[in-house]
C-alpha cells in the first residue's frame, strides 16, 4: 500500500510539471455583477433580492484537443426583504473543468466534459438574528458548450447541471444563539455530508458569453445560476450574473 501511495504521488507531481511544459497556457480576470433572489426555510421562506460582487481567476491549459480550465472564484453580497437585511459570502476554492471537442465543422464546434466544484455559500439575515447559514457542495456536473466564430467574432453557449456529490447544509439552529464562531465557516460545512443527486440537489448554469474580437484580450457574458437543496430545510437561489473578464 504505501509503494501504490509513492507511485500516485509520484504520477501526480509528474503531471503537475508536464501539464504546462506541454500545453497553452492562458491567464484570466472576471469581475462579476450578480443580481440574486435566496428562499430559505429557515427565513418562512421569505424571499430576500440584493447584488453580489464576484472576482474570478482562471488559469486555462489547452493540450492538443482538450482544455482544462481552474477557476477558483470569491464574492460577497447584501440581499433585503420587507426592511430586513441579508448578507452572503460565496466562494469556490476548486473549480475546474475539462473538456474536448465532439464535433467540428468550418464555424461551428461543440465541446463536453465534465466539471469538479467545492462549492460554499453563507448567509446571514436579520430574520434569523444571528446565526450563520451555510450550504456546501463537493459536486460533479457534466459540461456541454457551443461556440460559433465569424469574421473576427465568436459567441460561447454553455450548459452545465450537477450529476451527483455531496452537500452539507445547517439542519437546526437556537434562535437565542445569537453569535456565530469560526466553526460555523471552516467545521460545520465539512460534516454531516449527504450523497446524492437530483433527489437532494440541483445545481445548473446557464451561460452565455460574447467576444468582440478574438485577437483582443476582453468578453462580455450572462449567466443563470440556479441552486436548489431538497432535503431538510429548503434553500433556493437564483443568480444573474453579469460577466466582464479579462484573458492575458
């Protein structure tokens, strides 16, 4: 067993030099203007709109045909209800998708694969008086993209709806207990991970993304964004985002 763990290891950091010794490689910046509505049971299911602000980073490998994308991401919001206020803190420390293309002809080109996600959203609203709300997601959804170019110009569409992972998401909580701890950020979203798919989750993603100019280094993209927990205290959540990002 520990020859099989020295072996991994080995082909591991091995790939980690490979990857960009043999492959394009392209960096880039996202600003990202979220318009988002959240409905919690823990809120009588209430619903709260507010704007989030969201920066990605993207570190993208082309290896022959395939392409590999890391896109970690952070982002923080206020949402409001009937003169309440509800705040949100969003980031994915692990993103990544790879895909390759299915089918190519002159102009057009459609791609599929698959994307891993570690996924965290927390909340807070007056409603609830303290407590911290966290949902997380360690999560496989599968990608398909569409993308079509003419003279200098190119538009990317893009679907991508969870498959199966594991999710955490608070179950309970002591409306006294007004003040939250580190645990309720670093612990809580780690335990109690339920497996599961459609019948406990949803997550799909909508995109839709404009390149003036495929020699330039800027584009201009909307996305949809649905979440939705099934099991135990519902939470729904739709984002519409607005993408400027930025590729060097």
């Amino acid at each position: 067993m520990r020859i099989y763990r020295k072996r991994v290891t080995f082909i591991f950091l091995l790939l980690i030099v490979i990857i960009p010794l043999h492959s394009q490689v392209t960096h880039s910046h996202g600003i990202v203007v979220s318009f988002l509505q959240f409905k919690d049971e823990f809120s009588l299911g209430m619903v709260f709109n507010g704007v989030r602000l969201e920066y990605r980073y993207g570190l993208h490998w082309k290896i022959n045909d395939h392409e590999i994308l890391f896109q970690p991401k952070i982002s923080a919001g206020a949402a409001f209800n009937r003169g309440m206020t509800g705040a949100q803190i969003y980031f994915s420390p692990v993103n990544i998708t790879w895909t390759m293309p299915f089918f190519e002809n002159n102009e057009h080109s459609i791609n599929g694969g698959v994307n891993f996600i570690m996924d965290y959203n927390y909340q807070y609203t007056e409603l609830n008086d303290g407590p911290i709300f966290w949902t997380s997601i360690f999560g496989f959804s599968p990608v398909i993209r569409y993308s079509y170019q003419w003279d200098n110009k190119r538009i990317y569409a893009s679907l991508q709806n969870s498959l199966f992972g594991f999710t955490s998401r608070r179950q309970d909580y002591d409306p006294y207990e007004w003040v939250f701890t580190w645990r309720d950020f670093v612990i809580n979203p780690h335990k109690d991970l339920k497996f599961g798919s459609f019948n406990d989750y949803n997550h799909t993603k909508v995109s839709l993304e404009f390149v003036p100019n495929i020699d330039k280094i800027h584009s201009l993209a909307y996305e949809f964004d649905y979440l939705g927990i099934f099991y135990g205290y519902r939470f729904d959540q739709i984002n519409h985002n607005l993408l400027w990002r930025m590729s060097l």
